[in-house]
C-alpha cells in the first residue's frame, strides 16, 4: 500500500504566533511533524505553507514543500489545491496531519491509510477511548458514534450516544460508562479525487450548526470509515503553554534513553 502524507503549516495563530516555526529541542515544530509522518512508511511527504518565512525553514530539511495561497477558509480547501499542485490520480491515498502535532504517533498515519485502502469509501479517520465523564459532557471534545460495518453515523459536539437513563437527569451523569463513548481524532485519509470532490458538495445545516466539516461527507450519503486508533494521540499544540509542556516531554524522554 502506497500513501501521501499533506501537512498543511500555516503561519498564523491567534494564541501562538508563528506556530510552525517553534523551537522544539532545536527543531522547528513542523520539522517534528514531517519526521514523524516519514516514519510512517509514507511514499511522499509534502508540507503545504502560506507563509514564505515557513517555506524557507521547510527548505532546509526537504524539498517536499509547496506555497499556497493565503485565502483558503479551510485545511480541506488547502488540500484541494495541494491536489492540483502534485498532479495525484484520484485513486491515491492522501493523509492530512496536522502541522501542530510534534507528538504525533506515526502508527496511526499508517493505520488510516491502511483502513482506507482497504474500503471503498472516500474517507476514513479515528477515534480513541473516553474514559473521562468530563470529556463526554465536553462540548470540545467531538464524539463519534458507528456501524458494525466502521462506518461512522455521526459526529456530535453532543454526548453521544445519549444515555437516556442515566443523563436524563443531571445528578446521574456521574454514573454513565464511559465504554459507550469514542472521541474523534481530526486525522483523515482521503482519496485524492474525492478531496476536489468535497470542496464543491454544499456546505450541509448540521455542519453549520456543530462547526464540524465531516458532517458534510455524511450529509450528502458518503461513507466514512472509522476504527479506534492504535495509540491513543496526544494533544496538539495550540498555546505557549502547550508548547512548554511537548518540550518538557521530549527532553525528559531524551534523558531518559
């Protein structure tokens, strides 16, 4: 199984300003990213910036790096003309990671891309165990509900699926299983086609009112697949604070080798 991996780095960040570029234990933090998916056995790997302070920095440890324009509303409209750029056939397997994920376990790349490869649907992605009562009620944590077949049903903001019995009443929420409850992981394996495909689909009313663009794959009957990943991911970096806390990680895994 041959796959793409896409890391789009944008440059802005309202919480934290350059992001791509951050110093993590002397790399930038998109070089992290682009090692990590390399590791993943991908065929290519290509980085997609808005910014030229990024692609110089991206220049110096691969060629694989495109210039994109800075107008994009989405990661997907991004992607659509990463699509353009390589000139991919529509069979290919794309993975989209996120360029502020320097922990990212290169297991689940291939996991996603491999769980695409062997459906027919245009999309695939993963979830992870809930085993916090906390993050079933939290409305930032996006859960997920499925078939039998892996076919996602829906992505809900919502605690689904909704235990009638026990969230009926508020005072009950301390006793609901968390075992009923999977959080959705924002990795996406596409096929390259249906990338150019979505960004012409309608945007749906449910994606609109839950701030979720997968809904719109579901809204207009395409399939997604999904499987619990095989390492439970961590957090992105979004904040300065985030940021401190990958670097305090590495370095003590450093000391520790």
């Amino acid at each position: 199984m041959e796959f793409v991996v896409v890391i789009p780095a944008r440059y802005a960040s309202s919480r934290l300003p350059g992001k791509p570029l951050a110093d993590i234990c002397g790399k930038p933090m998109i070089q992290h990213v682009y090692e990590k998916a390399m590791a993943a056995g991908a065929s290519k790997v290509v980085i997609a910036t808005d910014h030229q302070k990024v692609f110089d920095a991206v220049s110096l440890f691969t060629k694989d790096v495109l210039m994109t324009s800075e107008d994009h509303q989405s990661g997907t409209e991004r992607l659509a003309q990463v699509m353009d750029l390589l000139g991919l056939a529509d069979d290919t397997i794309v993975v989209n990671v996120q360029g502020d994920e320097p922990l990212l376990a290169c297991e689940n790349v291939a996991q996603v891309a491999a769980l695409l490869a062997d459906s027919s649907a245009p999309m695939a992605t993963l979830s992870v165990a809930i085993d916090d009562i906390a993050e079933v009620l939290n409305p930032n944590a996006v859960k997920v509900v499925s078939d039998i077949n892996k076919n996602a049903l829906y992505f809900s903001r919502a605690s689904i699926p909704f235990d009638r019995t026990n969230m009926m009443d508020a005072a009950n929420n301390h006793q609901l299983n968390c075992a009923n409850y999977q959080r959705h992981v924002g990795i996406y394996a596409y096929r390259a086609g249906f990338i150019k495909q979505y960004i012409k689909l309608t945007p749906s009313p449910l994606e609109q009112l839950e701030s979720l663009e997968q809904l719109r794959v579901l809204y207009h009957g395409h399939q997604i697949k999904i499987e619990q990943a095989q390492i439970a991911p961590h957090a992105g970096v979004d904040t300065p604070e985030d940021l401190a806390r990958v670097v305090s990680y590495l370095e003590s895994k450093a000391a520790s080798e």
